[in-house]
DNA sequence: CGAATGATATACT
DNA sequence: GTATATCATTCGA
C-alpha cells in the first residue's frame, strides 16, 4: 500500500494522472470512520486552455482560486445547488489542472457510504457519477483546499489488478457548452465494467 | 422528459 | 450593492 505523495499529482500534465487515477482507491477519515472506494472513471480538466474548465482564460474567482495551487488538494464545488463535485486539483503551482472523479467501486465502509446515500440496496455495484461519489465518502463543498496529504482524505495506491488495456478514453460529460473542447477524449474509464471485473475481490478483506 | 436547488460569475446601477 | 443566467447533476414520472 503507498499514498500518493504530492509529487504524483505536481507533474506538469493533467491527462496521465487522470488515467493513472483509474485503479486507485479514494479514502475519507471522516466523523472517525473510514470510507473508501476505487476510482473506476475520472475526467481531466486541463487549465487555461480549456473551455471546459472552471479555470478557462485564467478566471481566478473565490472558488477556483484552490486549482491555482500546488497539486495535491482537494477542489470540491456545488454544483446545480445540490451537489458536491470532488476533483483533485493537479499540476505545480500556477497551473490550475484538475480532475473530476466520477465512479468509485465501494472498498470500505460500504455500510456508511450507502447510509450517506439513503440507499437500502445491499450490492457492489459502482456509485457511478460525480455527485454520488462525493455523497458516498462523505465529502461535502465546504471541504473544497483540504490537503490530500492530510489525515482525512488522500488516494492510495493499492497495486489492484486493473488491466490497464481495458481503460478507455471518450469525450466528457455534460460540457456542451464548451464547444470543440467538448469533443475532448479527456474522460477515462474502464470498459465493459459490469462484466470485467469479480468485485467482491476488490472489497479490502482482499487487501488487508 | 422535467423539476429541484443555491452558490457563483458577470453585468449592470 | 442588485439582478440574472448558468451550471463538470440526480431523481422520479
């Protein structure tokens, strides 16, 4: 087992870390419980360049003000008044990348995450969507700076057996309004997910 | 399909 | 300061 250390997420290019993200587990210390699950799909935003991206043309405001910083931070948003959207903010200071996490597997904690989600189902599947992996850790917008670094989230390395020619790269969600960048093949996620994987191999009574 | 729901950015006075 | 449009979405019919 490794955290990953800041010097994973300051390297200058966002799109190997979204694609080296799949296969990683997210953990939460959070209300003294641990929850935590693996990253199956993420999608890069690529800083100034990218219309996409809260940070398009160097927009600096109150609340994109944490992606400026070095990689290695937590960038958490609400998002249509609702959600709570969990990016890791990536790249050396100045350089405002970030990753959306989109899909986790539950690794720990399944209990607790299905409690936060007010869901009864007693299965493995995937949360699947961006707002339902944050409401599944616990992981709320007032949280948005928290240091991945930290005690109470951060992203392990669990050596998981993730067929890395099974990741596939497609266009991103809901960025119409972005034009051609929304053509982008920034998204990353593993295909045939429903049929690849054993799952119940990834809970952490695997991994111990 | 459409509603829910509120912070944020931007363009004004 | 005030007004308004816009969301990196989800849920239920």
């Amino acid at each position: 087992m490794t955290v990953l250390t800041p010097d994973f997420y300051r390297r200058e290019k966002v799109l190997p870390i979204a694609r080296e993200l799949i296969g990683k587990v997210l953990y939460t210390h959070i209300g003294n419980r641990i929850t935590a699950g693996v990253i199956t799909e993420t999608e890069a935003y690529a800083g100034i360049m990218d219309r996409a991206s809260h940070a398009y043309g160097g927009r600096l405001t109150g609340r994109t003000s944490v992606m400026y910083e070095p990689g290695g931070i937590a960038y958490i948003y609400l998002c249509y008044g609702i959600h709570s959207l969990f990016n890791v903010v990536t790249g050396p200071a100045g350089i405002p990348h970030a990753v959306l996490i989109r899909s986790v597997v539950p690794f720990e904690g399944l209990a607790l995450m299905q409690k936060r989600r007010n869901t009864q189902k007693q299965n493995l599947h995937p949360f699947t969507g961006p707002a339902k992996v944050a409401q599944a850790l616990g992981l709320h917008y007032r949280m948005t700076g928290e240091n991945l670094s930290g005690n109470r989230v951060w992203i392990e390395d669990r050596n998981l057996p993730i067929p890395h020619s099974l990741i596939r790269s497609t266009p991103r969600i809901g960025v119409d309004y972005a034009g051609s960048d929304a053509l982008l093949p920034y998204r990353f996620m593993i295909e045939n997910i429903d049929t690849f994987t054993p799952w119940k191999s990834f809970t952490s009574d695997f991994y111990p």
